[in-house]
C-alpha cells in the first residue's frame, strides 16, 4: 500500500505523493574536471554517496564527456543518476545559465547544442586572452588551454592560471579585477540566444540555473522568466549554492505563480570552502512546489 503524507494545506494532488518522495537528499547542478569542477566523475559520485545523496545530476558547463563515468559510478552506488549539463546561453545581451535535464544521451540535438557552444568556448578563451594582453598582462592563452587540458576551457581556468603565475591573489581577486560581470574578461554576447537554442530542445527539463546570480530587479527576472517560458524553458531553480532561506521562498513563490517546475543544486565545484558540498543548499518547502525530480521517481 503506498504511504502518504498530507500536509495540513495540501492539495489533492499533493496528497498523493508517497512520503518516501517528500525530502529524498538529492543535487540536481553539479560538476566535475570535463568543464571547471576538480574532481573527476567518479569522485564526485564517491562525495554524493558520503554525503547520503540518492538522485544526482552531472551538469557540467557545455559537456557531456562525464555522463557515461559518473552514470556507472552511480550504478556502483545504488545513487539515482540523471543525465545532465549547464548550457550558457544570453537574453538581451545577458549571459544566462540554463541546467538541461533528463535528456537520452544520445539525443542529437543537445549533442548539437553543445558542440555549438565548445567552438565558441574556443574562440571566447582566444579573444579574452588577447584583451588580457591588451590590458598589459602577460599572454597566458597557451598556459591556460594547458590548464584546461581536456575540459571544457572557461573562466576559471584563466582564474587558476593568473594565481599560478601570480599575477593575482587568489581565484576571487581575478574575477573581482578581470573575469566577472562588466570585466574585460566577461565577452557578453558571444552565447546562443535563448531563443534560438532553447526550442530545439524541447523535450527536456530545461531550468533557469541560480536565477538570482544575475542582479535583476525582481521585475526584469520575471520578464526573463516570461520569454523563458515562451521559449520551451519550463523550470526555475529554487534553491541553488547558498542561497538564503529569504531568496528561496522568493523563487518558490516565482515558480509557482509562474507555473515553472522547481530544481535544486549545490553548484558543487569541489571542496573550495566549508559551505559547499554536493547535495548542500537550503532546503526547500516542497509543498509550496513542483519538483522536476518528481518525474523520475518511481
Ligand atoms: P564561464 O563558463 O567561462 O563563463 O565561467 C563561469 C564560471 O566561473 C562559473 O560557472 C563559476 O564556476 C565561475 N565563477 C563565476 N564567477 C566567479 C567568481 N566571482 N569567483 C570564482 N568563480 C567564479
Ligand atoms: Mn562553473
Ligand atoms: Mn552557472
Ligand atoms: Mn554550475
């Protein structure tokens, strides 16, 4: 006989969801060394199984290369695995992080979607190497396809090349003087516009990562989440890294009054801090949503 929990409040859908769905440890936004996390695909499974995670997602940025290794390696760990990737994309000149879920590996057009966003990897690593250059820095555009080796190449690698060569004091100092938003490092608008490249991929849970890394006002996000939802997007994060519980019940209320599913993720990139760790975010009232990993229980 299937168990339920009914919540004072609950609707008669709600209500039949079986407890042993309600709170299951799971992360749905994570990476590994095939984009910028340090940890291979097998580690980062052998952390979600430390940490009791049972449902994980791969997201790696523009990456599919670590599907196959972390899928096995949670087979071995009796861990849930959903396919997974963090595409970049833009809106209005705005570059936006879209988490692809729940794709068939061997789906051709989010194989297309992601060699189309590697070439431009390439390209964007040259052309901020030369504005670095520009800027007087040294030229570390071969130190830093080095450093990437076979990842997907990004920020962050030029980050860990300029600590290397101690042209800055840490990973953060080079995204506050050179990577991040407004920096010369941050080429805008080299992404495939949200309109094009979210309806070929119809089909898959496609969730707007950490909704509020943008600072947006609270008008223009729901414009975003509008065209969003216009375009095949049918999924916000609701919890996402460290986000606070008051930022939480925010997007809890977005998804629901905007009739988006809800994803959760760590975001973990490895151990960089004592805050992160996989299946690590605030929780989540999962009364007051629709959770996307719904779909996959069973
Ligand atoms: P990219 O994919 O090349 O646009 O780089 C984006 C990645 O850089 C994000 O996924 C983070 O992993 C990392 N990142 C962004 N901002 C910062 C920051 N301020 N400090 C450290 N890492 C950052
Ligand atoms: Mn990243
Ligand atoms: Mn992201
Ligand atoms: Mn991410």
């Amino acid at each position: 006989m299937l168990k339920v929990m009914i919540p004072t409040n609950a609707t008669s859908e709600q209500a039949a969801i079986p407890e042993s769905w309600q709170h299951l440890k799971i992360d749905l936004h994570t990476h590994s060394w095939c984009s910028d996390g340090a940890l291979s695909p097998t580690e980062l499974v052998s952390v979600a199984q430390e940490q009791d995670v049972k449902m994980l997602a791969l997201t790696d940025h523009d990456s599919l290369d670590g599907l196959a290794e972390a899928r096995q390696a949670c087979h071995e760990a009796g861990i849930q695995f959903v396919n997974g990737m963090e595409l970049s994309t833009q809106w209005k000149g705005i570059p936006l992080h879209v988490v692809v879920l729940g794709f068939d590996e061997g789906q051709p057009e989010v194989h297309q979607a992601v060699e189309h966003n590697q070439q431009i990897r390439k390209e964007r690593a040259y052309r901020i190497a030369l504005r670095l250059k520009r800027q007087g820095l040294p030229d570390i555009f071969d130190d830093v396809c080095k450093e990437a080796g076979d990842s997907q190449i990004g920020r962050p690698h030029f980050a860990r090349v300029m600590v290397q060569r101690q042209l800055v004091k840490d990973e953060e100092a080079a995204f506050r003087q050179y990577l991040g938003n407004n920096k010369l490092g941050q080429i805008r608008e080299v992404w495939p516009d949200m309109t094009d490249c979210l309806p070929k991929l119809s089909g898959c849970q496609l969730i707007l990562a950490h909704p509020s890394r943008y600072k947006l006002t609270s008008s223009k996000l729901k414009r975003l989440l509008a065209d969003f939802k216009a375009c095949g997007g049918n999924g916000i994060e609701v919890s996402s890294g460290n986000d606070n519980p008051q930022l939480v019940r925010f997007h809890e209320t977005l998804s629901r009054d905007l009739g988006l599913k809800a994803s959760v993720g760590s975001d973990f990139h490895g151990h960089f801090g004592p805050w992160t760790n996989v299946g690590k975010f605030t929780p989540v009232d999962e009364r007051q949503i629709d959770p996307v990993w719904y779909e996959w229980l069973s």
